[in-house]
C-alpha cells in the first residue's frame, strides 16, 4: 500500500530548524511543512513592512533553507512553507537570489491572494459586516487604523502548486494544517468533497504544525511519564506522519532522536488550542475527533485512525490588525526580606505621582514578577512574605507615543529614594507600538477567485 511520509518544520516564527535535518537524513520524509505564523506574527511582521516595504515575511526561510536545501535536495524532499508573512513575493525574491547565488536549481510555486486589506471596503458594500468574530462590534470602530487583513486559505491552492512539479511551494496566511494536508491530496487525490479523507488529513496536520510539541515538548503531565521522563529533550526529533490512502496514519519521529511519540503525548497535541473537539474547523473541512483512535505501538509509534469529517464552511477566517496606541512599560527590582511589600509600596507611590502630574492613561497593568505574572489572580499567596524577589513590572497604554514614553521616566529617582531595589533602575525602555486583531468571517467566494499561483525556477 502506498504511504507518504510527512515530517513537521518550524511550529512558529524562530523556532529551531536544527531537527528537521534528521527527519530528512534518517526519517525517510518526502514533504516537510513548516508553520511560521502564529497569529500574533503577522503583526510582528507588519512592524518589519513599515520600516521596509520589501521586508514583511519571516526572516528565519532564507538562512532556514540554504542550510537544508542541500540534504533535501539530496533525498529529494519538498517543502511547504507558510513564511511570505505579509510579503510572499518578497520572500520568493530573497529565496531564488540566495539560491542562485549558490547555483542551486530549485522550482519555487507562490501563493498569494490571502491579502485583503485593500479590498476592505469592497468586500463591505457585498453585504459582509466583517464584525468582531468574538464581540460582534462594528469593524467602523477600527476602520480607519487598520493595517493589514488577511485570510486563512486551505490546502487547494497548495495542491495547485504541487501538481506543478515545484521542489518549494511558499505562502501567506493559510490554516496552518493545509501545509501538511495538501501533499496527502496531491499524492493520494482525494475529492473536494471526501470529508472523512480530509478530516483524517486535518488531524495530520493539526498533529504536525507544532514542531517539536507533538513529539515530548512542552508536556506537561502530573503522572509518573510527564516531561521529566522524556528523553534527551535537547535533541528533540520532530514528529513524522506515514499516511495511507484511507487517511490512517502512524506519527513516529526519526531514528535515534530524543523526545517521546506516545499516546500520551499525541493527545495533548490532539487537544492543543482545541475550543470544540466535535467541530474543529478548517477552510477545507470541519473534523469531528470523537471518533478517532489512537493505539499506542511502542518504539514511539502512534496509530491515528477513524477520523470524522463534515462538510467545509461557507466562510474563512479573517485576522486584520490595527493601530492600537502605544505601550510604556518600566521595571524595577526587590530582594528578601519584605520584597513582595516593597514592590507594592513602589507601584502605590507610582500611581500617586501620575496623579500629581496629571498623566491619564487608558489602561494601567501591573504585575509582579515571581509571584503572579504568570498565576495573575490565583497566584497562592501563602508564602508571599517569604518570597526571595519580585519585579515590579507596570506598563501602560497611550494613543499618543509621547504620552507612553513619559511613563518610564517615573521611575528612575526610585532607584535611590524609593524602597531599597536589589537591581537599581535598568534604563528607560522606548515606546513600543500595539497593533490589535480583528477576527472576523467573509464568504470564501468572495476571496478564492482572486487566489494565484505563480512558479519560478532559480538560475543555475
């Protein structure tokens, strides 16, 4: 029976690329998809546009790439990758000039049609309100700050480029799953409309697109096999799925690599970021997990079976992000005995001088550094007098920039005439910009005629 053999990438934007040479090397993989956007990236990278209108996708593809290409291209493995951030075009360009720098032939497909930022008002006068997916306020409230807005596409557009014969296909914003479940409809061709197929193929992905998660990472367990018996973290190997054509699927990792592919941890994967696990939804379809299976193998192999698919949505996902002010934040540090106290005297004395000199901020956050930063509300406070230091961290939120950066200015003097710091006062930090997201639901006939695929090969 034929079976494909995907092998996870990058799980976000930075995430290390040093694993994906042994699923390449001893993991027998055929496609690697990588998954650099978390939601909160692409407003990272709208930063990146602002300062250079050819930057806006992540910068880690090219240094990514030209130190894999040279193994991949020797197994001959593919990549899908969602790295053009706000700018595909840019990151196509960057990839192919340092590709033919080295003389490397490489057949490069690019997706682009994800961006809707300036089709905004247009797709408005088609009768979509383009409300807030979770509050249901009047985009009319961020309209005029928007930044950029952009579409969550599936895996058909992917399944294009593939039938293209490309080495590469890069994209903007697509559900993160599609990079993984186009390669299985490409290579098995599956319908449009083969529902359990698909749910089968989104719960690969979905299993896939965290790296190093689905195989012993970030596992977080109260039982006797939790983290601390994972081995050799340090040289984790990322999770590979060999697919069948009916959509069943074993996830194991490359051979003589560490972390852990067990029932335990796939589960915890399963369940990631996970709102309602009998309707989990996709551009291409919507997946029922209560009648998967997993039967744990051994030798770090798990079987996935028995997936549940229901028809796709009629709508896609928008993220848009807006202007959202300004941020001043500042930092100062106490040390045993009475630190926790000390640090609360401080943000008293803080809140009276903004009082005193008549500094009004929208909102006011603070937190204290190894006691709640982390807990906030149900951080146990039982041994708080005894704690052994505690930041005071406060950051405020300002329209106006010079109204954010006034803020850290308040603190220097404390450093010798305020409660005595263990750290004295670290400098004054810059301003940093915010940048909201808007959810929101548009008609996918609205955005899929205006998707493309272009190819280009790099020079020899």
């Amino acid at each position: 029976m034929k079976t494909i053999r995907i092998g996870a990438g990058l799980g976000f934007y930075g995430d290390s690329w040093r694993p994906i040479a042994a699923s390449i090397e001893r993991g027998a993989v055929q496609y690697i998809g990588s998954d650099h956007l978390a939601e909160l990236t692409l407003a990272i990278l709208q930063k990146d546009h602002m300062k250079d209108p050819a930057a806006g996708y992540t910068r880690d593809l090219v240094p990514m790439l030209t130190s894999l290409w040279p193994l991949a291209q020797k197994h001959g493995v593919k990549f899908l990758l969602n790295a053009g951030g706000l700018n595909p075009e840019g990151a196509r360009d960057a990839l192919v000039a340092a590709f033919s720098k080295r003389g490397w032939q490489a057949k490069i497909a690019t997706v682009t049609g994800d961006a809707v930022i300036e089709r905004i008002d247009a797709l408005r006068e088609t009768g979509e309100s383009l409300e807030h997916l979770d509050t249901g306020a009047a985009i009319d409230t961020v309209r005029s700050r928007m930044l950029f807005a952009n579409a969550y596409l599936g895996a058909q557009p992917l399944v294009r480029a593939l039938e293209s014969g490309v080495d590469i296909v890069l994209t903007g914003r697509v559900a993160d799953a599609a990079l993984f479940l186009a390669p299985l409809i490409h290579e098995f061709g599956w319908a449009a409309d083969d529902w359990d197929r698909l749910a089968a193929g989104l719960t690969v992905g979905h299993l896939l697109e965290c790296s190093g998660q689905g195989s012993g990472g970030n596992f977080n367990s109260y039982l006797a096999n939790g983290w601390e018996s994972v081995a050799d973290l340090g040289h984790i190997g990322y999770p590979i799925a060999e697919v069948s054509a009916d959509g069943t699927a074993i996830l194991t990792k490359a051979p003589g690599t560490g972390g852990r592919v067990g029932f335990d941890t796939v589960r915890q994967q399963l369940l990631y970021e996970v709102h309602n696990p009998h309707a989990y939804f996709s551009p291409d379809v919507v997946l029922d997990m209560g009648t998967l299976k997993l039967d744990d193998l051994g030798g770090d192999r798990v079987r996935v079976s028995g997936a549940t698919g229901l028809p796709r949505p009629e709508k896609l996902k928008i993220v848009a992000g807006y202007d959202d002010g300004w941020a001043g934040t500042a930092t100062l540090g106490y040390s045993w005995p009475g630190a926790m106290k000390k640090a609360r005297a401080t943000e008293a004395i803080i809140r009276q001088q903004l009082v005193e000199m008549k500094l009004q901020y929208e909102e006011i956050h603070t937190e204290f550094l190894g006691f709640n930063s982390l807990l906030g509300d149900v951080a146990d406070a039982a041994h708080i007098e005894e704690l052994n230091e505690v930041y005071l961290k406060m950051s405020v939120r300002a329209q106006d920039r010079r109204l954010a950066e006034a803020f850290p200015r308040q603190f220097p003097w404390l450093g010798l005439s305020g409660p005595p710091t263990a750290s004295g006062f670290s400098g004054i930090e810059p301003a940093r910009q915010l940048l909201g997201l808007w959810p929101t639901l548009v008609r996918r006939d609205l955005i899929e005629p205006g998707v493309k695929v272009s190819l280009q090969d790099t020079a020899t």
